[in-house]
C-alpha cells in the first residue's frame, strides 16, 4: 500500500466512525453514534486499512451528547515509519517554501524539523520520554528528508503542504 505522507484531514472509516489523519498519521477518532459502541478492534482494523499504521485507541471523551472522541497510539514498533512519514512531510514543505532540495548547508532546517518531528512521533507512539535515544534516528531521518526533497525537485512535484 502506497501512503501519501501529504495526506491530511478527517477520513470515514465506518458509518458514524472518521479518524482524522495528519501527515498520513491517524491522530484520533471521532464517533458520531453514541448509541452505538464501536468495536475497538475493527476501529483499530479500519484505520491500518487506511494508513498501513496499527493503532489503539484510548482517552474517549465527549465531546458533546451526541460525539465522542479518541486519541490514538501507534504501535511502538512502527515509530520509525511514524518518523519516516514527518520527514517526507518535511522534505516537502522545504520543497514548498524555497523550491529547491535541502542541502548540506541547511542544518538549522534539518535539526529544528529533526527535533520537531520526533517528538511528534514519540507522542503520536504514545512513547514515554527518555526512553528512545533521539541521537540514533538523526542521521537516517535527515538521509530521507533530503533524498525525499531531491525527488520533488526532481520530478518537478509541487507538494500542496497543510501547516499545521
């Protein structure tokens, strides 16, 4: 399955049930029939469906009589794609911005999207703190980051880039 690392905004996976996807991440659930309690296990089957990620779900709130929202934690043992995809994402919005690869002399760009993104991946994993060295992720990170703006480029791909 081919994910869209660009691919952003809320998507349905079952009647009354959409995740909402950042980045090609799932971030949460929102259900609009609370009369009707979802099966966590289909919820979680729909959504690697959708992103090729395994996710559970936890933390359900009401977020009014009539909607309940999730968060959701990726499977720990897909971080690295986790942090794969930011780094696409990030390649494209340099692409974006400055229309051209990232290169060797960009390295405020690439540890601040470096820092940016793994954090992100370490609370999209539900990852507690301190427990992954941040130092053994950089230098493929910024590999993918940078062969990814080189393709765009390449390719003559203008990425439509959602800020967050």
């Amino acid at each position: 399955m081919s994910i869209n690392p660009s691919h952003n905004g809320w998507s349905r996976i079952a009647s009354g049930l959409d995740v909402e996807i950042q980045h090609g991440i799932p971030v949460r659930i929102c259900n609009t029939d609370t009369t009707n309690q979802p099966n966590e296990q289909l919820i979680s089957e729909k959504v690697h469906d959708l992103t090729g990620l395994t996710v559970s779900v936890q933390n359900w709130i009401n977020t009014s009589p009539h909607e309940q929202e999730w968060s959701v934690c990726i499977d720990l043992k897909e971080f690295e794609e986790v942090l794969r995809r930011l780094a696409l994402s990030s390649a494209a919005m340099f692409v974006d911005r400055f229309h051209k690869p990232i290169d060797h002399y960009a390295v405020d760009w690439d540890y601040a999207e470096f820092t940016y993104d793994f954090n992100h991946a370490i609370k999209h994993c539900c990852i507690p703190w301190n427990m992954l060295k941040k130092e053994d992720y950089y230098d493929r990170y910024i590999d993918i980051m940078h062969k990814e703006s080189v393709r765009l480029i390449n390719e003559g791909i203008s990425p439509m880039v959602e800020a967050e």
